[in-house]
C-alpha cells in the first residue's frame, strides 16, 4: 500500500566520492509529482561552479 502523504524511496547519500541527491523508486506509484516538482525547482536553483573546482583547491562554491 502506497501512502500518498509523503514519498516511499530509497534515499542514497555519499554514493562513492562526490555526495549525490539521489533517490530510487521501485514503482511508479511511489513517485509524488509535488515532491518531483519540487526537486525540479529546486535543481534549477541550485548551481554549483564546477569550473573552478581546481582553482579553489577542492572548494565547491554556490553560484549566484
């Protein structure tokens, strides 16, 4: 039985070098539209200066 009020998902962190948001479902069910318009929102908010990644020595800055 899925519970429509919040999301049933596998969360992963700190898959293997970099840290990740990433989430895994097992049924299409399980996917909330709000929660996937959210992290879609959210996504295109949040940027990160990759480029300069070196530069910084390891420093990963948000970009504005």
């Amino acid at each position: 039985m899925i519970d429509s009020n919040r999301v049933v998902a596998n969360y992963s962190e700190h898959r293997g070098k970099f840290k990740d948001a990433s989430v895994f479902f097992t049924f299409v069910e399980q996917i909330s539209p709000d929660a996937l318009e959210r992290w879609l929102k959210k996504s295109r908010e949040t940027q990160w200066d990759y480029n300069n990644i070196v530069k910084r020595k390891g420093r990963l800055e948000r970009l504005k």
